[in-house]
C-alpha cells in the first residue's frame, strides 16, 4: 500500500483481480464505513477459524475420527470403495472393520478372486452356529463378480434345496450373500485348509492310502449329491478347492492316534447347471458345450478336444486329484494341449475314434490334434525337446501305482490298495462313457 501525494488517494494492489490494481477514494471509504468494519469482522472471524482448524487438538480429533469411520457406515459407497481398495480393486479391511454386522478377526486366505477373512457377527441374537463365519470378499471387477453371483445364485436354488438328501453335509454351506462397498461377499461357514495348503506345508509327502480313500469317498459323495440331487457339474475339481471341515496344526499328523478330518467341497463359480440326469445314455452327447473347463492338470481329455462334456469330466478330476495324494505330485505335469493328449495316450489308453472324428483344433497353436488318418501328430506337433522326453520316460497308470506301494512297503494285495487302484482306473477311463465312481 502507498500514498499518492498529489490527490491523497490510497492506492493497494489486488492480487484476485488482473491489471496493476484498482483505486478507492477515501471519501468512499468514509461512505462505507459500517460495511468496512463488517468485513473486517468477517475476516477476523475467518481468520480465527483458519487458526482453530490448524490447531494440534483439531488435528488429533480429527484423525481419531478418520479411525472410528472404519467401523461405521457410510452414505457415500463409491468413497468408501475406494478408501478400502487398493490398486487391483482387492478389499483392504483390516482386523476390527466392519463389514455389516461382521467384524473381521484374521485373514483365512488370498486368491486371485479376492480374500477369504474369518468374522465375527456382532448381533446379540445371532444363533451360536453362525457366530464365527468365513466371508469372501471378492475383488471390484465385473469378471469376478459376474462369477460370485452365480456361485451364490447356484447354491441357493439347487444346493440348499436338497439339503435333507446324502451328500449334502459335504458341500459348503453358505448362510448368506450380500453387497459391500461396491464387493459382492458371500458368508460361508468357517472351514480348516485346503488339500493344496497341508501338501505344501508337509512339503508335498505322500498320504497314506487309507487317508486317501476317506477323502475320496467324501468327493464321491458330494459329487453324487451334485450330479443326482442337484443336476449340477462342478467343472473345476482340484486341491483348492477341497478343504477340511475343521481347522487343525500340521504337527498333529505326527502323532500315531491322529485321523484326518473329514472334507468339503468348495468353489462353485464354475459350476454348470444341466436339464438331463447323469444316468441317460447320451448324456455325453446332449452337453454340446464344448468351452474349456477346469484348470489344465485336472482337465478331462473330451473337455481339451472340445469333444462334448458332461457328468464324468467331474470324474476324471477326481482321478488326478487321488493319484496326487499318493504321489505328492501333478499326474499330468504338462503346459501344452499337445502334450496332455500324448501323455493321456501313452499312460492310460488311446483316444477313442468318437472323440477324434471332428479332428479338433488346437486353441494355443490352432493346429489339429490329429493327422488326416486320424492319429495324433505327436511328436510333430510338439514345442519343445522337452516335451517328447516328458512323454517317454512316463510310464502306466497301473505300474505307477504299483510303484508307489512298494516304495511304501505296502503289499498290493492289501484291501485298501485294490481298493483305490480299481478307484482311480475306473474314473481315469479315457471313454467318458465308462467312467463310474467305485
């Protein structure tokens, strides 16, 4: 601010307004006195509430606030979405949040889906039965929400319907599904480790086979309740997806008195819901749907020549599952559509003439999996050396798990190995025709 010392007149630059500055006369200033000195009192005030705003108590009060918000609810969905979502649209709740009425304890499990975390419902009238529950949280991206609504909308129409039939106490139970902050959660009830966690935490060491076939007959009968009751095909069996119905430390297997819990079933995202019974003769023929299910090492071989599948392919992935136990590792070890057929053929049997009539397509190299005579373009068609070294040095089925009892010292003539070698033989058929569950 200056004086201009010809006429008197104060001159003060606006740093809000363009150009050099404005003049205001002293007589106006005169004029507008009142309104002066209100303005003034205005910015006094504005000037206090900036100081109050900046103080250290403010501050704190404030965060305390920020943390408490957590556990309440809020209007505005799309910021709390992205306050609890991280990059890839993964919920970040911690231990203590709310989801609902559930208040997080712990994590159970990450996958490329979302997270599975144990809760606890905080409802004064909620039945003990419910009180601890398991709730995946499934990530903010249309794919894997599209995929939990349809796992939930299955369980709910065909599953919980037909829960007073056998079999229904070895699929996972599902109390309810709802919305989050923009993630779809479904509420499951609280299960221990999958397959896959125990081999990998007892570094991938053989089970004993009457281990094996306990876990087997709790398959064949949800797989039985899924086919016969509920008319539905799983489509991605593996160890994932089958859990033990009790939490327990690893260290317990060492003891001598120790049984493994029982097993449930997981994961019906996939699932596929048909209008035939699995005991119709055609019922191969009547699933035209040739998409890819499962994941690879478990695939059936109609599913990867895109022959037509149906109840059985559940079969074949029961079958791999079963010879994974007993061996600590993946029956087809295998990354090329090629090689999987290849070793399905030297392994098992030859592929039927039914299922290479069509003389499909590879989808990874879009050559066929057959020759003009129709046998397999193996080894022209593989990648790699690699591969035609995998094929060879992989021997029968029967001679592999004969193989298995005498490093074990088990004698083949034991019950329980007939038992499982006429299992696995039986849902390991190459003709989805002759699959059966024994």
């Amino acid at each position: 601010m200056r004086m201009n010392k010809s006429n008197g007149v104060r001159v003060t630059s606006s740093r809000g307004v363009r150009g050099s500055g404005y003049r205001r006369s002293n007589s106006r200033r005169r004029d507008s006195g009142s309104d002066s000195r209100g303005r003034k009192r205005r910015r006094k005030r504005s000037k206090y509430r900036r100081s109050r705003s900046n103080s250290p108590y403010t501050s704190r009060r404030r965060k305390h606030k920020h943390k408490t918000r957590s556990c309440s609810f809020e209007s505005d969905v799309s910021r709390s979405a992205r306050r609890n979502d991280d990059s890839v649209g993964e919920y970040k709740g911690r231990r203590g949040d709310m989801i609902l009425d559930y208040c997080i304890i712990r994590d159970m499990g990450v996958g490329t889906f979302g997270r599975v975390v144990e809760c606890a419902n905080v409802l004064p009238y909620c039945h003990p039965s419910k009180k601890i529950v398991a709730i995946k949280v499934v990530r903010n991206i249309p794919k894997y929400v599209a995929e939990a609504e349809i796992e939930a909308d299955i369980l709910r129409r065909y599953v919980k319907v037909n829960r007073s039939y056998e079999g229904f106490d070895r699929i996972v139970y599902m109390y309810d599904s709802f919305r989050f902050r923009s993630h779809y959660c479904i509420v499951f009830e609280p299960l221990g480790m999958s397959l896959y966690d125990f081999q990998r935490k007892t570094n991938y060491k053989p089970m004993v086979v009457h281990d094996i076939l306990r876990i087997g007959e709790d398959m064949k009968r949800a797989l039985e309740f899924l086919h016969q009751r509920c008319s539905l095909i799983h489509a991605d069996l593996k160890l994932e997806n089958i859990l033990f119905d009790i939490p327990f430390p690893v260290s317990d297997t060492r003891k001598r008195d120790f049984r493994f819990p029982r097993v449930k079933l997981i994961d019906f995202g996939g699932a596929v819901h048909v209008d035939y019974p699995p005991d119709d003769e055609d019922a191969g023929q009547m699933m035209k749907n040739v998409q890819i299910i499962n994941t690879r090492q478990y695939r059936a071989p109609e599913v990867t020549l895109r022959a037509g599948w149906s109840y059985s392919s559940d079969l074949w992935s029961l079958g791999c599952i079963m010879m994974e136990l007993l061996g600590g590792d993946l029956l087809f070890q295998t990354h090329n559509e090629h090689e999987h057929i290849a070793l399905i053929q030297k392994m098992i049997d030859e592929i039927p003439l039914s299922m290479r009539s069509h003389n499909p397509k590879s989808e990874e190299n879009n050559e066929p999996f057959f020759g003009s005579s129709l046998d397999l373009r193996w080894p022209s068609s593989c990648a790699s050396s690699s591969e035609i070294e995998n094929v060879k040095k992989v021997e029968l089925l029967e001679n592999q798990i004969s193989k298995h009892f005498h490093r074990a010292r088990v004698s083949e003539k034991d019950p329980d190995v007939v038992k499982f070698k006429n299992a696995v033989v039986a849902m390991l058929a190459v003709d989805p025709k002759k699959r059966t569950l024994k």
